[in-house]
C-alpha cells in the first residue's frame, strides 16, 4: 500500500510478506485435488472392500490424505 504524505516529499510503503499463506493455499488446494480425485464414489469406503479385488491401494491413499487433514473414515 502506498500512502503519500502530506505536505512532505516522500510516500510511506506498507507491505507484508505472503509467502507462507500462499504456500498454505496450495497444499489446501492439492489436499482438494487429491480429496476429490481418490474418494470412493460411495459414501462408504467399506465398498470397496466389497468389490471383487477389493482397491485397498486406493483405500489407503484415502486414508493417509483424511488423516492430515483430520477427517475420519
């Protein structure tokens, strides 16, 4: 933000760093990505437990992303 000073030759700068914000949007994003992308279609991620093989490897990622974000299965 700049703001000019009254009656004088100068402007005051006002700025903040954004680094660590912008980097916290981005894992949030990839989190929603990858939230959206490995959810079983199915309310309830049992089913694919149910399914003929049985996806466990996709069971497991969805797993791993809910617990850093604190969700439960």
């Amino acid at each position: 933000m700049v703001v000019p000073v009254l009656k004088a030759d100068y402007v005051n700068l006002y700025g903040r760093d954004i680094t660590e914000q912008k980097q916290a949007h981005k894992e949030i994003r990839k989190i929603e990505w990858l939230l959206t992308k490995t959810l079983p279609s199915s309310s309830d991620p049992s089913e694919l437990l149910k399914q003929d093989y049985g996806d466990l490897t996709e069971l497991n990622t969805c797993r791993i992303i809910l617990d850093s974000v604190g969700k439960e299965m």
